[in-house]
C-alpha cells in the first residue's frame, strides 16, 4: 500500500534540490561505566576484579590519538571540499583533544577506580553542566563542540567505526554536528534535514561551503520516515516525503535545470554584473586564507571584500609573528594583483577565542571585549599585523577594515597607532605604499547616529549584517527559535540598511555589504534599489549570485 505524501516545511540553509531516501539519525545512546568496580562490565577489570588506572589511561591515550586523527582527517577533506574558514572548526576540535587540562581531568577519574569510558563522560558532563542553560550563541556553540568531541572519543575507545554509505541518502535527525556533515562523502550525501540547529551553526555554514541543500527547525520529522524516498527543496525550504509520480518527475526536470544551469554559471566567471535595469554590482569574496584568493580568482570574484584574519590567530598556541604575517599578506596581494582586498584586523572575541590572550570569561561574550575593543587592549598585538599589512601594502591594493567600531574616539586612537607604525618603519628603512584604504564595519546600530562623523576619518563603509541585525533586534541569530529568516527581512534590519546607505551616498562614501545577508538572492531587488554596488559572499556563492544579479532589477517603490 502506498503511503499517503506528506509536506515538511523547514528554514533553508542552502538553496539546492535533492532527492533520495531518508537516513534518520537516532540520537545516540551513549552507554555508562560506573565508578564502583563491582558495577563495572567484566571486561573493563583485572583478574583480581579490579580495574587497573595504567591499562585504562593507556586506553584513553590510545583513544585520543584515534580521535586526533579523525579530526585532522575532517580538517583536510573539509579544506578540499570548502575553504579554511569553514575547516577551522576540527583543527579547533583537535587543539581541545591535546589539552594537558583536560587529560589530567580524566586521569583523575581513572585514578578513583572509574574506567576510561566512565571517566571520559564524567568530566565531559561536567564541562557540558556549564553551558546546559545558557541562551548565549557562544556557549552554545561550545556546548555542540564539546558533545560531537564526547561522541567521537567515545567511538575510538569503543571501536564504533563510522557508516560507509554507498546508496545515496538525506540525512535527517534531531540536529547534526559539524563532523556529522564531514564523515560522509559528498557524492552520497544528498542534504540534510533537522529539528533543531540554527542558520549560523557550525554545521549550517559547512553545508552552505559545500553546497548541499539543508532544512533546519523542521518540527514534523521522525525516526519513523527512515527509508522513505524525499524530495528536498532548499528553495522553498520544504521537503516532500513519498512524492507522487507527477512531483517526483517535476522536481527531476528542476533538479536538472539547476545542474544546467550551474554548469552555465562558469561563463560568467570574468562577465560584468549589470542588472536588467542597467545597474552595476560587483561581487567580493570572503577568504580566510591565501588558498581563499586562489579559489575566489577561479569563480569570478571582482576582489576580496572580507579577508578574515582572525582565523590566523586562532587553533594554534602563540600568536603569528609580524613576518608570517607580512609573508602571507603579500602573497594574497600579489595572487590578486590590482584588484582590492580587504583586510579585516583581527576579529577576536566572541564566538572566536585563542588561548594564549588568556581573555577572561564574559557573562555576554557578544556585547564584551571583541573586534576593535580587543585590538585596542592588546596593542603589541595589534601593532604586529599594522606592521605586516603596511609592509605587503606594496605588492598589490590593500584596504584594512576595522571591525565592531562603535566610536569616533576608536577609529581615531586606531589612526594614531598606524602612524606609530608607519613612524617606526620610516625609521627601520622598511617602505610601505601611502595609498591604503581604511573602513570601517557597520555592524553596531549606534553607527546610525554617529556615521556622518566617522566618515571624516575613514575612506569606505562596509556593513555587517550579521552583527547589524542580531543588535538591532535584540535577538541572537544563532537562536533557531528566533525565526532567522524573519531577522534578516526584518522591516526594522532592512530599513537601517536602506538609511546607511543613503547616508553614505550623500556623504560620497563607498559602501558594500558582507556577511550572510549580501548572498540572499532574494533581497537583490531591494539593494539594486537603494544603491548598493558591491556584495562580499562565502566562494561557493559568487558565481550563483552573480547569475541571480543579471535575471534581476531594482524592487518598485511602493
């Protein structure tokens, strides 16, 4: 007997169509070892009926390693299929596995009689204790982070072995890890559907990087729909389960069109963006890294609009010197050549920690000492990578950006510090180009106020909108709950856009957009119309927007 097809409606991670079978994703049942030894399995104790603390600590250590590996394994493949941004996560992951801390911790449960596997969720539940009520995007992400860590120590101590699927499936689950995303091989992982999990995950953000169509906060999904053939529509951020004869051969024919249409997509590579209306808009890349320049020059890009370099500075135990920095400024700028790019300072703080500044824990990381805050307070720091982009200044057309600006005074004690550096050079010998750019971003609402002041002091507004719109509403982008889609075509967000860019348009400054907003298609109308001329995406989405830019034309006033 056929079964009856039934409609889902999900938020969509990545536009895209797929069509498979269901794989659900049970939540795992993570089984315990008591501390006392008598309620400890047989094969967990000595022959004396004890356990011995130098075999399990052996075991422990046998087991990271084995978890090491497979991060570093999800690390690279993630750096083939993506781009160092994205990847960051597992070599995060594997900087965690190697701390001396957290190994001590679970020695000390073992040295209490607990075995390997019981101590290993002992402390991890204790850890995750700490961040079980928190609504803040930080801790919660850290929370994910320490639960797909748990699960995968636990399956290299255990022997668990990962499925190697070779029929074609959309995964669908409770909510999915970042290591969820990477174990399976592209070519058989069709798309994913979740009940929880959020636009700006960890999870979210790989999937936009690879390009596999996502539904996330899809509330009707259960363990009962494994096996079930799906059609996945990140379009419309809807999935169909058992589709009828007619909607199946439908969706193949767009499922079709769109590979047609990808494969199009590459002639548009060097073609100026013009819209049916006649406007320009040009297309930047966000990069993390100097392979990012390669891949961004490959899809098309007109420069790089947001070079993050704060991914520098983290999963690693020191800071990079001022010359590792220079080395791999210049080489980003000479792969570029003419073209701009974009360097924000570090943007540290927040979701983004490194160990060695040995911040101290914020009760509100978001609202806390980050981006220029932290630049300004860690001025050695701050002073190093001034140095090396005024050095690398010379070898192709650099702007540097300043991150979290919520000041005048900010942007000025900024100015001051790149003139002591500048100074210092002059007097080392050392040359630097005198045609560099600086911005700012335009991410705190309060810039509202105050932008026809900071516009004196710098040359170029480039607007957040991640940070814009989660301030604005006072509502946490992070927080599936919240209703994501509706944050970004909030009237209130889309309203402070349009006035920062009229204001930058009577005032003669250039402005562009970067973050998550800027590759939605669906508000090309709405930009064209108020004016703005430049878009900063993740690779993946340049060439697709730049298809979307000339099919579209500016909104009509109502």
């Amino acid at each position: 007997m056929c079964k009856k097809m039934e409609l889902l409606h999900g938020i969509s991670v990545f536009p895209g169509i797929a069509i498979g079978r269901i794989k659900y994703r049970l939540e795992e049942e993570q089984e315990t070892f008591s501390a006392k030894p008598e309620e400890t399995s047989k094969d967990k104790l000595g022959a004396s009926g004890t356990i011995f603390p130098e075999n399990e600590i052996h075991i422990l250590e046998r087991a990271i390693e084995q978890a090491i590996e497979k991060e570093n394994t999800f690390y690279k493949r993630a750096l083939q299929e993506t781009d160092k941004d994205s990847a960051s996560i597992f070599a995060f992951h594997a900087l965690i596995l190697k701390d001396v801390e957290l190994h001590k911790m679970i020695c000390r449960e073992i040295q209490k009689g607990s075995s390997a596997d019981f101590a290993i969720q002992s402390v991890f539940s204790a850890q995750l204790a700490h961040f079980s009520d928190s609504d803040d995007m930080y801790f919660r992400e850290r929370k994910r982070d320490l639960e797909d860590l748990r699960h995968i120590l636990l399956s290299c101590l255990r022997g668990i072995k990962d499925d190697e699927e070779s029929t074609p499936f959309i995964l669908m689950g409770e909510d999915l890890s970042p290591s969820d995303t990477m174990r399976y091989r592209k070519n058989t992982f069709l798309g994913f559907v979740t009940r929880e999990g959020s636009l700006f995950s960890h999870t979210a953000i790989l999937s936009r990087s690879i390009g596999i169509p996502a539904l996330v906060q899809c509330q009707e999904i259960s363990p009962e729909m494994e096996g079930r053939l799906c059609i996945l529509d990140g379009f419309s951020g809807t999935a169909f389960l058992d589709p009828d004869k007619d909607l199946l051969e439908e969706y193949r024919l767009k499922q079709a069109k769109e590979e047609e249409k990808r494969k199009a997509l590459h002639d548009l590579k060097n073609k100026q963006c013009i819209s049916k209306d006649g406007k320009i808009m040009q297309v930047f890349a966000n990069i993390a890294d100097e392979t990012g320049a390669e891949v961004a020059l490959e899809n098309g890009a007109d420069g790089i609009g947001l070079f993050r370099s704060e991914f520098l500075y983290m999963n690693r135990n020191a800071a990079p010197s001022e010359e590792e920095q220079f080395l791999l400024y210049r080489e980003v700028l000479e792969k570029m050549k003419e073209k701009e790019v974009v360097v924000r300072v570090f943007d540290i703080g927040a979701d983004k920690e490194v160990p060695y500044l040995l911040q101290e824990k914020e009760k509100n990381p978001a609202l806390g000492i980050r981006g220029i805050r932290l630049c300004l307070r860690e001025r050695a720091l701050f002073k190093a990578q001034i140095r090396a982009l005024l050095r690398a200044s010379l070898y192709g057309n650099l702007s540097i950006l300043l991150p979290m600006i919520s000041s005048i005074e900010e942007v000025l004690e900024t100015k001051k510090i790149i003139e002591q550096c500048k100074e210092e050079l002059m007097q080392e010998g050392q040359a630097y180009s005198e045609k560099i750019s600086l911005g700012i971003m335009v991410e705190v609402p309060a810039l509202l106020f105050i932008l026809e002041d900071i516009a004196k002091e710098v040359d170029f507004f480039s607007i957040g909108s991640n940070d814009l719109s989660q301030y604005l509403m006072a509502m946490d982008r992070e927080n599936g709950t919240n209703g994501e889609v509706h944050l970004a075509h909030h009237p209130a967000v889309l309203k402070a856009i349009r006035k920062i860019v009229e204001k930058s348009h009577k005032i003669g400054i250039p402005i562009g957009i970067c973050g998550e907003m800027a590759a939605d298609s669906s508000l090309l109308p709405f930009f064209l119309s108020i004016g703005v001329t430049k878009l900063s995406v993740n690779v993946p989405s340049i060439l697709p927007l730049k298809g979307r830019i000339l099919e579209s034309e500016s909104q009509k006033e109502e």
